[in-house]
C-alpha cells in the first residue's frame, strides 16, 4: 500500500483531481455535442450535463461526512471504475431515457471518487501543494482537451465524447487501483465525530459563492460577447486566452504558500472576482470585456488557499472531501439562476449578483478568521449548530 506522500500517491491523487473534475474543461463541448451530434433540444442537452453534476454533489454530500470512517483506499478505484463503465455503456445509445440514466451513474461514481481523492488530498503533509499540482495537471489537461477533443469527435463521430470520457476516468482507475495511498494508524488522526465549527463553515460557504459566481459568468460569457456584436474571433480568442491563463493561478499558489495568509487570499479573490464580473456584464466593447481573461484566477487562486485552510482547521478531512460539492453545486445552480436574471433583466444583472455574492464571500472569510481567533482564545472549539 502507497504511503500518503509517497511519490506514487502524489501521482494517483493528482490523477483523480484531474480525471474527477473533467466536467470543468470539458462542459461546454460536452453540451454542444449532445445538441449538434445527438439532436437533442438545449433543455435536453443541459439536464444531462446537470445529471452527472447531480449526481457528484449528491455522492459528495452523502458520503463526504463519513470519509473518515470508510475503507478510503479502494473507493477511487471503485468510483473511477464504474464511472469509466457509464462512459462505456453510453457509446453506443443515441435515446434520452439511458442517456439520463448512465450521466447520473457517472456523475454519482466520479463524486464518490472524487471525494475521497480531495479528503485524502487533506491528509498528506502539505494538503495547498498537492491540491495545486491538481489544478495545474487540470489546467494542462484543459488545454489538450479542448484543443484534442473537437478534432477527434469530428473524425470519428459524437460517442466519441464518451470514449473519452471512459478512456480518463479508466486511467484514474488504474492509478487508484495501483498507487491511491492508505493512510496508516501511525499517520491517522484521531476520529473526530463532532460537527464542523463556525470557521470551517464559514470558509466552506465563502468558496461555494465563489464557486456559483464562476459558473454564473462563465455560462453566458459567449453569449454575453456575441449578443452585443463582438466578432466570433474575437470572442474565441478571449476564450483560448482564458483556457491558457487558468493554467497559472494554482502553480502561483503553489509557490505562494508560506507568504500569505489564506483568509488575505479569500477577502482579495472574492472582490477582485466581484469587479470582474461587474466590468464584463456591464460592459459595451471589447476591452473591458477582454477582462474575462483574468476571470478564472480568481477562484482557482482563492480555491487552493482555502482548501489548504480548510485542511489545517478540519484535519479529519471530512471539510476537504466535500470539496466537489462545494463547486460542482454552483455549477449546477448557476445556469438556472443565470438564466432568470438574463431573461428578466439583463446581462448587467449578472454583474450586480455577482458582486453582492462575493461580497457576502468576502464577509464570510472575514468572519471565519475572527470565530478562528475567538475559538483560540477560549480554547474549547465548538460545533456549529
């Protein structure tokens, strides 16, 4: 069995991260596939994509509070395995019914391994290093995806979607199966059945807002440019440029560590992420909407600060396992909500929610450090009712 900072298990966790978080990469030619290769209908297409985002927060929350309790050495060869066999089984089925079907499987096995991944991730010896070797092997892994991905699909067919799919998840299988790290007795912390204080919520609520603000901007951000007359070179260039940018905010993070403070990180990400989201919304022209390209930093920055954070002051790993749903919600929110305020009043009203939203953020983070300190002061740590 691999040591939890061992080499290999670096590798495997790495892995996981990438392989588990595939819908953020690969959401928009996924939903575009499934309208122009498979004739369904947008509604169609986008609750499909929101079924396997469906099922990874429902695996995540059903199961992250147990993470500490379960065999987590074989539940990432197990998620990963049956996610890769969904994959598979989809190829070769063109109706709604099993399609539905197979992308809630994927989604539920991807979250179950995707959990203990993240809550394992928690308990090596620098849980911010490893979490942004994640997010960098995802931001290389973006760049060939979607720079691969549309290729192959036009010579071989729209299933070949889901050949790739099964293909990633079927890697992370195998790493898993092989090199996924058991931690050992002498290595365990002691188990913790109390609920989650004040600063662990605090910190969890702050990065979901973040994370439903992303989503929010990032699913009418094509939209936004093209309704407003921008030119499509002009619109994918921002794109392309956004996809190569997001590769540097978690390598910056990694560097960054020891130099500043996780909760400074959290207050600056969540406004600078609620001024860019105001600038693009609210804009006219093509420049302030080139501010897209910094768009994704913000979070990914902020996230691997917090998930550090959050693995310091949960060391059971239960906060860190629930990672997925933490994002993946907002993912899944966030087109819906979007889509209200777009319709009803427009792309400035994107803008407005954004900011009031990261503003809530940045008060939560805020708020976490002031209950971490109160907590430390009286040292008795208390649940969060």
């Amino acid at each position: 069995m691999s040591k939890v900072n061992s080499r290999g298990a670096k590798i495997s966790l790495v892995t996981g991260h990438m392989a588990g978080m595939i819908d953020q990469p690969a959401l928009p030619i996924w939903v575009g596939i499934l309208i122009s290769g498979f004739a369904f209908e947008p509604a169609q297409a986008g609750g499909l994509a929101t079924l396997f985002l469906a099922g990874v927060v429902t695996s995540s929350v059903a199961l992250s509070p147990f993470f500490h309790r379960l065999p987590g050495r074989w539940m990432p060869a197990l998620g990963f395995g049956v996610s890769a066999l969904s994959f598979y089984a989809m190829i070769g089925s063109n109706d709604f019914a099993p399609l539905a079907a197979g992308h809630f499987v994927a989604g539920f096995a991807t979250g179950l391994a995707l959990s203990f991944t993240h809550g394992t991730m928690g308990r090596t010896s620098n849980p911010h290093r490893i979490f942004a070797m994640g997010g960098v092997m995802l931001g290389i892994f973006a760049v060939l995806f979607l720079g691969g991905a549309p290729t192959l699909i036009a010579k071989f067919g729209s299933p070949t979607i889901f050949k790739i799919f099964a293909a990633v998840m079927g890697v992370a299988c195998v790493s898993a199966a092989l090199l996924f790290p058991s931690v050992s007795a002498n290595e365990d912390v002691v188990e913790d059945s109390a609920g989650f204080t004040k600063p662990v919520w605090f910190a969890i609520t702050g990065i979901m807002l973040m994370a439903l603000v992303q989503a929010m901007i990032f699913s009418f951000l094509e939209r936004m440019g093209a309704d407003r007359g921008l030119a499509p070179e002009q619109i994918q260039g921002v794109l392309v440029v956004m996809g190569l940018i997001a590769i540097t905010p978690t390598l910056l993070a990694a560097f960054l560590e020891k130099k500043i403070s996780p909760i400074a990180v959290g207050i600056g990400g969540a406004l600078a992420q609620g001024l860019i989201a105001i600038t693009i919304s609210c804009s006219t022209g093509f420049l302030p909407y080139a501010a897209a390209v910094a768009f994704p930093f913000a979070m990914l920055f902020t996230h691997t600060f917090i998930f550090g954070h959050l693995a310091r002051i949960e060391p059971t790993g239960r906060a860190v396992a629930a990672t997925p749903a933490m994002i993946m919600s907002g993912s899944a929110i966030a087109p819906l909500l979007g889509g209200v305020l777009v319709q009803t009043v427009g792309y400035p009203a994107l803008g407005i929610a954004a900011l009031a939203l990261d503003l809530l953020a940045l008060g939560l983070y805020a708020s976490s450090r002031q209950s971490a300190h109160a907590l430390r002061t009286v040292g008795q740590p208390s649940p969060a009712s």
